[in-house]
C-alpha cells in the first residue's frame, strides 16, 4: 500500500513515536472535541469521586482523531495503567485471558479497532466486562471442565473507525459512547502552535492556519505536515516558520491548499478527463488509475466526499462543482473543454 503523508492512519513506527511525543496528558491540555471532553472529565471525575473504575467507554470516528489519546488521557486522570491491544492481535480466548487475568484494580484496557475481534473473542469478553468474570474451559471432550476466574473491575475502552461493524450485544454493554469528529482549521491551528512550542519551532500564527488548511481535519496529518515543514526550514535556515516556507515546502510534498495530494487530484482529473466529471462505478475509476478500489474507497473517497469534491449518486461517482472550481477544469461538451 502506498505512503501518503496526507493518510490518517498510522504508516511507520517512527512516525507513531513523532506523533506520541506532541500527544497532551490531560484534558486541560486537549485541544478540540469540547463536548466530548466535557461529558468526559465529568464521568472521570464522579468516577474519581466515587472511587470507582470508571464505566466502558466507546469511542468511534475517523482515524487520526485522538481516540488513542483520549485513552491515554483518561488513565492518567485516573491514576492508573492504560494496556493497549487491538481487534485484529485477539484472535483466540487465550490472548485476551493473559491481558484481562492481569489487570490490576482500575486498570484501563485500550481495544482498538475493537470491531474486528473474532466472534468468539467477542462473547468471551462479555461477562468480563459485566460481571467482572470469565469463564475459561480446560481440556476438550469428556474432559473438559470449566473454571470460573474473577477478575479485578477494569476499564474497557473501544475504539472503532467503523461503529456499524459493531455487534449490538457488544455496543449495548458500554456505558458511554462518544464520537469524535474532524476539526476546524482554527482548532488544528491551535494544536500546530501547541506542538511547535513543544517541538521548540517558531511559528506565526498565520502560518499554523495555513497547516491546519491543508490537514484534512485530522491533528495527526497536523502533526505530521509541521514535522515536514519543520525540517524544510532547518535546511533552508529559516528561523520562524511562515506562510512562504508552509507553501513551498507543502508544495514540494505534493500538498495543495486545501490538502489534497497526487492521488486526489489523479482521481478528480481522470473522472473529467475520460468520465466528463460522471456518474462513473468506482470499479471503472481504480481500473483507468490502476489502484485497488479498497484504497480509493477507504484512503481518497472520505475526504473528497467530506468537503464537497465528490459525490456519491445512484449510478455512481460524480466529480462536484467546488472540485472543478478548485482544480480548473470544466466538463467537456459545447464550448466547455479540459482546462488542465
């Protein structure tokens, strides 16, 4: 699969650690999300309050939002561990009984992609998360018996970039669910001037905006583009970062004002170019680009759709009019003809 800088998700271990190193450690420190910081420091602090674990949580939405973070954060405010694992490393009963078995008193488990756990990962973690119990069975045959091992109350926290994959019996047995969002460009600037002060870059304020315009309303592409215009300023010896040095060094990456890279504009260009702008099947797009159509649908698609440049009708993609207006290209028919 391709590297694109623009991804939400997670693409090398470097990377991870660069985006770990700007993550806050309290809510105090949370930029963005308000309502839902908000409904959570007051379940953390009744949970605090009571001194009680507090209640499995679900967090849901787009990759590169801040549902890691949030878990994190919600430890740390706690006082207790944060264990992480994932939906598709748990595959057997035996995986999740090692991690459940050692939990302390408190302990918060982090699931993530919690929607790809094997189904009968799924319902063994049922009366864990009910009554604090699992039943686990030894032998097979005429010789299996079950043993019935308690376990200290513990946080389970989920988090999903597809809430629908989500069983009902495992979505009803969480006491609180939140989404997260994509964020403003004025809140990804907030969050681009926080990391540059941790990161010891100068910034002005008009260039932590133009960041956060070509972010995609992601803090971790954030993150990730002033990583890239940073170092583009160390070579260049560039002291304070401004709106020249985001735009040529973003430009150099292939990064246009409004966030959009190569594959973007390939796919927008090409269903003008050879579709007229559309209806066309996204089968006949991925084969006239030559990409799989599970990265067009789940890696392109989402953002254009989000902001207008893309639509998705009865018969099929069609390019939008704020995509043409933005890329400079007109439909072909009568006086109109390719711009580009």
């Amino acid at each position: 699969m391709r590297e694109r800088i623009v991804t939400p998700d997670k693409f090398s271990e470097d990377d991870e650690k660069y985006i770990a190193s700007l993550r806050p450690g309290r809510l105090s420190e949370y930029v963005g999300q308000t309502k839902v910081v908000e409904k959570l420091s007051v379940s953390i602090m009744a949970s605090t309050q009571r001194g009680e674990s507090h209640e499995h949580l679900l967090l849901y939405g787009p990759p590169g939002l801040g549902k890691t973070t949030l878990a994190h954060i919600l430890a740390a405010e706690m006082g207790t561990r944060l264990i992480v694992s994932s939906g598709p490393t748990l595959q057997r009963t035996g995986d999740l009984m090692g991690i459940l078995t050692n939990l302390e008193e408190g302990d918060v488990l982090l699931i993530d992609e919690i929607h790809r756990l094997a189904p009968a990962v799924e319902e063994f973690i049922y009366p864990a998360m009910e009554d604090f119990k699992v039943d686990f069975v030894v032998d097979k045959g005429a010789f299996a018996r079950v043993i019935n091992v308690a376990l200290k109350k513990f946080t389970l926290i989920g988090a999903t970039t597809r809430a629908g994959l989500l069983s009902a019996p495992l979505r009803d047995r969480f006491g609180i669910v939140h989404h997260l969002d994509f964020y403003p460009p004025e809140e990804l600037a907030r969050i681009v001037i926080r990391s540059a002060g941790i990161l010891n870059v100068n910034i002005n304020d008009e260039s932590a905006y133009d960041i956060a315009r070509r972010s995609r309303g992601t803090p971790r592409i954030a993150n990730r583009l002033l990583r890239r215009v940073r170092d583009f300023c160390q070579v260049k010896n560039i002291e304070t970062i401004d709106s020249i040095s985001v735009a040529d060094s973003l430009d150099m990456e292939g990064i246009d004002s409004m966030g959009l890279d190569d594959l973007d504009r390939r796919l927008l260009t090409t269903m003008v170019n050879f579709y007229n702008g559309g209806p066309v099947g996204i089968e006949s797009i991925a084969a006239t680009l030559n990409e799989e159509t599970g990265t067009l649908e789940e890696m392109v698609e989402p953002f254009l759709l989000k902001i207008g440049f893309l639509k998705r009708t009865r018969n099929g993609r069609q390019v939008g009019d704020l995509a043409l207006k933005h890329l400079k290209l007109k439909k072909k028919g009568g006086s109109q003809q390719d711009m580009l």
